[in-house]
C-alpha cells in the first residue's frame, strides 16, 4: 500500500479525496459496498489532472482498496470481479487520455515557442530610451495561445529623427499576422530612406496596394520627431494619440482625416501632415481600438482618457503597468481583440519645470481635461501645406 500511494504521489489531491471518502463510509458506516462503484471516480479525474505514472498509481490504489472492501464485506465475487474490471476499465482509458493530453500540452507548448519567437522578430523589443524619449509599450494578443496578433507597433531612430507607427490590421489570425509584418517592414525600410514622413506613408500604400484584397485594410498613425519641439503625424482612419501636457490628456484628432492605409484608392488627394508642439514633460500615447472598445460586463468602453490621467506619472513603463493592469481589471481578465498601448515621454532637463508647474519626479493626479487639438494650416518644410495641432 504505501509503495501504491508514492506512485500516486504529485496528482491532485481530488481524485485521493474521492477514493479517503469512500473508504472512510465504509469503516463509519458500514455501508461501503454500495458506494464501491465511485472509486473509479479516483482515476477518471486523475486524467484531468495527472500523467499517465498518475493516474495508474490511482487506479491501482482504488482496485486495491475496492478489493479489500469486497472481501471485507463477503461480497460475490462475480460482484466483486465486475467492480473491479470497471475499475481498471476505467484506469486504462484515463491512462490514454491522460498520455494524449501530456501531448497536446506538448505541442501547444511548441506551438507557443513559435509564436514567441515570431512575436519577437515581428513587434521587436523596445528599450527604454529611444533617441531623447524614454519609452514603454504593452502588447496583449486576443488569441492567448498564439500570443501574437493583428496589431503592430515600431519605433526606430533614423537619420530624420525618430520615428514610430501604431497600426491595426483588419482580421484576425494568420493573414492578420502576415499583413502586420509587411507593414512593419516596409515602415522599418522607408523610415530610413524617406526625408518626409508622407513619404513613408506612400511607400506603405503602395507596398499594401499589391499585396492586399480588395477588402483588407490597415489604420495606423505614423509619427516623427525631426527636430526638438516638432512632432509630425499622419493618421489613417486610427484612433486619435493622445496628448499629455502637465494635468492635461488631449485627443490629437486629425483636421482632415485619412482613410485606412490599403483604401487611398478611394480618394485623390495625399495624406494630411498634422503638426504638433511636443516639448520637455510632454508625453504621447498611441493605441489601438482594442483598448478603447474593451466593454467591461455591463458593456461600458473602458474610458483611455480618464484612466491614464488617473495612473499618469513620469516613468512610462509605470504608467503603462497601471494603465494595463486596469483596463484588464475593467474587461474581467482578458481582452477580447488585440490591444497595443505605446507611450514615450520626452524627459525634462536638470531643474526645469514641467508645462503643468509640478516637478519631474512627481506623480500627477486629477482628471483629464481634453480638448480639441485643431489650428490653422502651416508651411511645412516640403512647401506643402499641412495641418497644425498645438496647445496653447
């Protein structure tokens, strides 16, 4: 018997329960016999829970103790010998379906190996500090098992500044997942070459346009940093960033909106460059819907702009921690689409004063105040006419 209950040793303790229950009526209630037929419920739940060494370790024990009540109780042995049989039966077949889960866990395992490894070559990792902006980024895939999604994010330093893109892939899945790294690598290409961040933009439309059906398309703001102050964006049907000035949390809502990278054959005219003053204690968030449409169970969206005022402070990756952890408080445990969340802050130099008058290092509090980012059109640096988004 001991030898019996170490091979059962590491299964959960349900199946033992069931088999001490059956075992302890008999010997208080004298009317163990009748109950005998439950101790195959020991190595039927085993399966759920153990390995095969487990789950044959339970139902041995079970036979041995269903044997031991039989006899103690005269039972007929046909009686006895059908009770038994049921319970190697039993034994065996949660043997099978325990060696055929192990398997499975197996190959989910490797399945996710995989996507990690994808994830990583695909929405690579990015430091703390990129050019002068400190930076964090929280990604959550809908698909936990596969743990990558139809949203991207990149952020890279280039000759022309530094420069990053949010985006959303319509779908889900694999054809999701293949549309994202064609952006990513074409954005990763251009950024590069393109002195203008428009032009960067129309390398991606062009690159989707042949490789895209005709009911695939892709939101994205796409954003530059080529000059300390200046902030260069371009939105394409996504959903505003959002602006962070001292207490203030301010949707940047584009003056002409763009349609969805993949659909600018419905439309003639260039994209719109939108211009925004992005100063010292400034920070930018960038997101996708699956953060803003998040519906707690009463079907409530969770609101972006009240939470990140409430867990605002100066260190991104602690923002970002706190805005996550409560957006997954907000939905129940797990999201239902692809969220992406990117926040970079431009830090302050030595004894300066952030623009809400509240030194660097001190959290802030309070509720958002959110207003409009419109202006009038400015010169660009190409001579084209762009739109301007500045706070006063």
């Amino acid at each position: 018997m001991p030898a019996t209950v170490h091979r059962a040793a590491g299964t959960s303790a349900l199946p033992l329960l069931v088999i001490f229950l059956v075992v302890c009526v008999d010997l208080f209630g004298s009317a163990g016999k009748i109950w005998l037929p439950l101790l195959a419920a020991g190595p039927a739940l085993a399966a759920s829970t153990s390995g095969p060494a487990g789950v044959l370790g339970v139902g041995l024990l079970a036979s041995l103790l269903g044997a031991w009540i039989g006899a103690r109780h005269d039972m007929a042995a046909s009686q006895l010998i059908v009770v038994l049989c049921a319970l190697v039966t039993v034994t065996l077949a949660g043997t099978l379906a325990s060696a055929l889960r192990e398997r499975r866990e197996r190959v989910l395992a490797a399945v996710r190996s995989v996507a990690e490894t994808a994830q990583h070559a695909l929405l690579k990792p990015v430091p703390e500090t990129v050019g002068p902006f400190r930076v964090a980024v929280r990604y959550s895939a809908a698909a936990a098992e596969a743990r990558i999604g139809g949203d991207l994010y990149s952020l890279v330093p280039t000759p022309y500044g530094v420069r990053m893109i949010v985006g959303d892939v319509r779908g889900k899945g694999l054809p999701a997942v293949g549309t994202a790294s064609l952006v990513l690598g074409v954005f990763r290409e251009a950024a590069h070459d393109e002195p203008d961040i428009r032009d960067v933009v129309a390398r991606i439309e062009r690159s989707l346009a042949r490789n895209l059906g005709g009911d695939d398309f892709v939101t994205a703001v796409v954003a530059g940093y080529p000059e300390p102050g200046r902030l260069e964006m371009v939105n394409c049907g996504h959903a505003p960033p959002l602006l962070i000035r001292g207490t203030d949390v301010m949707p940047v809502d584009p003056v002409r909106p763009a349609p969805p990278l993949g659909l600018r054959a419905l439309i003639d005219e260039p994209p719109c460059l939108q211009v925004v003053r992005f100063v010292e204690g400034d920070q930018l968030l960038l997101y996708t819907d699956g953060v803003t449409e998040a519906r707690d169970a009463g079907r409530a969206f969770y609101p972006l702009a009240e939470g990140l005022a409430r867990h605002l402070c100066d260190e991104p990756d602690r923002t970002l921690a706190a805005l996550h952890r409560d957006l997954l408080d907000h939905v129940g445990g797990r999201l239902h689409d692809d969220a992406a969340l990117l926040l970079l802050r431009k830090p302050l130099t030595a004894g300066a004063v952030d623009p809400g008058g509240e030194p660097a290092a001190r959290a802030r509090d309070g509720a958002p105040a959110v207003r409009p980012l419109t202006g009038p059109p400015v010169r660009t640096p190409g001579g084209t006419f762009g739109d301007r988004a500045d706070v006063a």
